[in-house]
C-alpha cells in the first residue's frame, strides 16, 4: 500500500521544519462500535495510516493521539508514538479535529512561531498513499499556505440536486436545470484523509476549507470515507480490489 517517496523539506531562507504525523483515535464511536481498531482486511484499521505514514518517510515522528490505553497499545504495536495520553475533555463527540491537533503540538512543545509542520491523519484511511501525503507536504512547503488536504470531486453535481417535499422533488438550483452537467462548475469536499497544517495554524483552530489552504485531489478509488458499517464494507470492497490490481501489475 505505501512507497518510500523522496522529498526535500529545505527551505531557502529557514532550517528545515519538523514534520509530524498525528493520527487522533479516540474510544467511544458510537455508529461503529471499537470503530479505529476494527478489525480492517485482517488487521486494526489504524495499522495502515500508521504503516503508511512511516513508510513513507516523510515524517520524523509517527504519533498516536487516543484517549484509551487499548488502542495505545495496540498503534505502539505497529510503530507508533504514544507520548502522552488525551484528556477525556477532548475525546468526546464533539471535540473538533484543531483542538486535537493544537493540545499534541502543545504537549509535543512545537513552537508556533516556528515553521513546524503537524499532518493529522485519521485513523480510518486504509487507503492512504505515501505518494499523496508526499504530494500534501510538498504543496503546503512551497507555498505560504496554512494547510494542504486531500479532497474528492462530487461523482454527481450538486448542482442538479434536489429536496423531496411531501412526495414532490424542488430543485436547489433551479437556475442550473437547463445546463448539462459537463457545463456545471465542478465542485469538490474533503477526502477525510489527511491534514498538513502549520503550528501556528493548529494552535489558532483555523478554518481549513479556506482559501489559505492547498487541496489535493484524490482518485475516488483511494479515497472513502468510513461514517457506517455499510461505507466500511464499500471500503474493504475497494482495498480488496486495489490489492488484486496491485498484485496483478506487479506480476
């Protein structure tokens, strides 16, 4: 699933940056019970960003941010850090992804006035590529952006949708009706993959889907999205397949 993948983090005019993975998997989902160690195509799906993250040498830490000392355990198992364990007040439902990311940079004593580099990376992206991440890294150093992320173009426009009031369908768009979809903008969302993000960004709770951010997207067959047990068993139908063709090419 992963590649080592070369790239230069010197920049001209600082030292080179620190760059972090954190992958944030806290206990208690409710929709996926045990949901970041679950079982995935015969490993704990939080094995594979782990593997993949450090396969890819992109980082000079691996870190596991989690609230429960099981799934410590299990991610150090695969080669991840667990520096600190994550006080409940930021495992619950509610706790958004920039909170997580500024308390570990705070435990972890990442400046933000410095030019450190934090990529969060959920728990549930058994599909995640090295060469992705690598492409993430490479657009937020060559910019003056706050993140890079990955992202999805919409299989269909939203454009052409629409409600269903009272057994009655009322287009959102009505103004787009006539127009074909090829002459529709194209509109994108986040892949739920991966998040470079500036210290500095972290530690201010930024916005991300903004115009200070770079997006990369992704091929829908390396991307999904994992929220019910009906998108988990679509994703190992995908990993399966992307195996057997990997398998295949190199045979």
């Amino acid at each position: 699933m992963t590649s080592n993948t070369a790239l230069n983090t010197d920049t001209s005019h600082t030292s080179a940056p620190k760059i972090i993975a954190l992958i944030p998997a806290r206990s208690g989902s409710k929709r996926i019970p045990r949901k970041n160690i679950k079982p995935f195509c015969g490993k704990p799906i939080i094995a594979y960003p782990i593997t993949t993250a450090l396969e890819s040498k992109l980082f000079s830490r691996v870190i596991v941010s989690t609230d429960s000392q099981h799934i410590a355990d299990i991610a150090q198992s695969y080669g991840a850090e667990i520096p600190f364990l994550r006080p409940s007040s930021l495992s619950d439902d509610f706790t958004p992804t920039a909170a997580v990311a500024a308390h570990a940079a705070q435990e972890l004593g990442l400046d933000s006035s410095s030019s450190d580099v934090l990529c969060v990376i959920y728990p549930t992206t058994p599909l995640l590529q090295a060469s992705f991440l690598a492409q993430g890294l490479q657009a937020l150093l060559d910019s003056s952006a706050a993140y890079s992320f990955g992202a999805l173009e919409y299989s269909y426009n939203p454009y052409r949708s629409f409600v269903i009031d009272e057994g009655s369908p009322t287009m959102l768009f009505p103004e787009h009706y006539h127009k074909r979809s090829q002459d529709l903008p194209r509109i994108y969302h986040d892949a739920g993959q991966f998040y470079f993000g500036r210290v500095w960004a972290w530690h201010d709770e930024l916005a991300i889907f903004a115009p200070h951010s770079r997006p990369i997207v992704l091929p829908h067959s390396l991307a999904h999205d994992i929220d019910t047990l009906e998108d988990w068993n679509l994703a190992e139908l995908k990993f399966r397949a992307f195996m057997d063709s990997s398998s295949a090419t190199l045979s």
